[in-house]
C-alpha cells in the first residue's frame, strides 16, 4: 500500500541518519575528549570521565601558549611558512611535470609516468635513510631546506597524477589552435592550461598545505633547534619523556587551537576539493 511504502522509506531514512550520526560522534568522539580536557586542571583530565567539566579551567590555554621556551607564536610562523613554500613549490613542479606527461611528447614518456606512479607504491620510510645521509652531507639538517626543497623538484607524485588526469580531460583542440597562433610550450602552459585548471590546482594547494602543516616525522627528523620548531613538533615537548611532569592540560589546550587553521580551510574550501578531485581524476 502507498502509505506503508512511505512509512518504511521514512523509517530506512530515519534509521541511516541515526547510524550515521553515531559513526560521526564515534569518530568525533577523541576530538571532543581532547577540547573538553583542555578546560580541567591536570589533577581531573584522566579521573573525570564526562565530557563536561566539573571545574572549568581557562588558564591552560593562556599558560600554554608560554609553557615552553618559545612561545606559539614562533611555531605557527614557522608551521606556516613552510606550509606555504610547500604549496607553492608543488603548484609549480607539479604542474609543469604534470603537463609534459600529459601534453609533450618525448622519449620513454610512458615509462618514466609509469616510475613516477611507481613511487606512490613506495613507504616514506623507505626514503628516509638515503634522504638524510644525502642532507646531511649537503648541511642542510637543522635547516627548512630539506622539508622545502623537495617540493620544487615535483616528488608528490599523487598531485601529478592528479594534474595529468586533468590536463587530459582539456580538449588538444585548443593547443592546435594556439600553435596557429605562434604559442609555444610554455606560453601555451602558463597562458591556456593553468587558467583552465583552477580547481584541480586550488585542491592541490589545500591538500599540500593540510599535510605540510600536520606532518610531524620529517620536522623531527630535521630539526633540532626549538626556534624552529613546527606546531606538531612543539606539542611533543609538553610530554616529559624522562618520567618528568608532563602538561597535559596545556598540551589538549595548545592541540585545539593547532586544529583550527585546518578546520577553517577544509570548511572554507571543501567544494574546491570535491570539485577538483571529482574533475582531475574523474573527468575522463
């Protein structure tokens, strides 16, 4: 009948959104322990179950901005200055890199895109040794070289791929026309290809910028100085590996507010993402 159909379609409905809801508070569960531990002293984080505090304590955000020698001010500047340099580095090497794959022709071109997409396979673990004796002997170690250089030489081979994919869904139509026009490779590069691939580049840049600034293993391989730390690396120095006190209430405290710049851009530009993924490695 009409209506026991509707009701079993709004029952399904109801029923998904209810598990839905409860996979995303299962999943939100350990951000929303760490933001409501950042307002209870040390002595009430690990011995006060519930999510609301019993005792509201504001002076961990305050005091752990201080906490250490350097202050956060510091490791946000240095956070986000190599996040930039990363951003910018991948939009230029992988997009130059990813159009030739994708538009010039020349030797062995499947073979090396096939080497290419063949690092995707490859750990960063794997690298991690070669790569260091290779810094090291270049005195880069304890400097932003090794975690920025890199990115100018096209080694994020995932936005290449990303890249290609677009760049391929461009009708060649219009590169015939601009040769007629006396365009060459890289004029027609910089002038009709980067201009047509604004979201697949907008994705590029959100992602490189959201995983530069959450990686913490290269910033602790590379740098040693607290000056130049990065905010992940800093939020390791609240914990007292030495059996020492550790200030967990000012390290839930600083990791709330180390969030909230990628909170805000993956809210602010999470249709570019979607949009760009969906017509990079879609569109064809």
């Amino acid at each position: 009948m009409p209506g026991t159909s509707r009701k079993s379609a709004a029952w399904r409905s109801v029923s998904r959104h209810v598990i839905l809801i409860l996979a995303a508070f299962g999943m939100l569960y350990p951000l929303i322990w760490m933001a409501a531990s950042s307002f209870k002293p040390d002595n009430l984080i690990f011995t006060q179950p519930s999510l609301v505090p019993s005792v509201w304590d504001f002076s961990n955000y305050a005091s752990g901005w201080h906490a250490l020698r350097v202050d956060f001010t510091t490791f946000y500047k240095n956070s986000f200055l190599i996040s930039a340099l990363a951003v910018i580095g991948n939009l230029m090497a992988c997009s130059l890199t990813a159009y030739a794959f994708a538009r010039l022709n020349f030797r062995f071109r499947w073979f090396w895109f096939a080497m290419m997409m063949g690092t995707l396979m490859l750990p960063y673990h794997v690298t991690l040794v070669p790569q260091y004796i290779l810094f090291l002997n270049l005195g880069w170690v304890n400097t932003y070289l090794p975690l920025v250089v890199p990115r100018f030489l096209a080694v994020d081979a995932f936005f290449i791929f990303l890249m290609v994919q677009f760049f391929r869904g461009i009708p060649r139509e219009i590169d015939e026309a601009a040769i007629m026009d006396g365009c060459g490779p890289w004029r027609i590069y910089w002038r009709i290809m980067l201009p047509l691939s604004s979201p697949v580049l907008a994705t590029a840049a959100i992602f490189s910028f959201i995983w530069t600034y959450d990686d913490f293993l290269a910033p602790l391989i590379y740098l040693n100085d607290m000056r130049q730390y990065t905010v992940p690396l800093a939020l390791r120095a609240f914990i007292d590996s030495s059996g020492g006190e550790s200030l967990y209430g000012e390290m839930f405290a600083m990791s709330t507010l180390s969030l909230l710049p990628v909170f805000i851009v993956f809210l602010v530009f999470q249709r570019l993402i979607i949009r760009g993924v969906a017509l990079g490695a879609l569109k064809r």
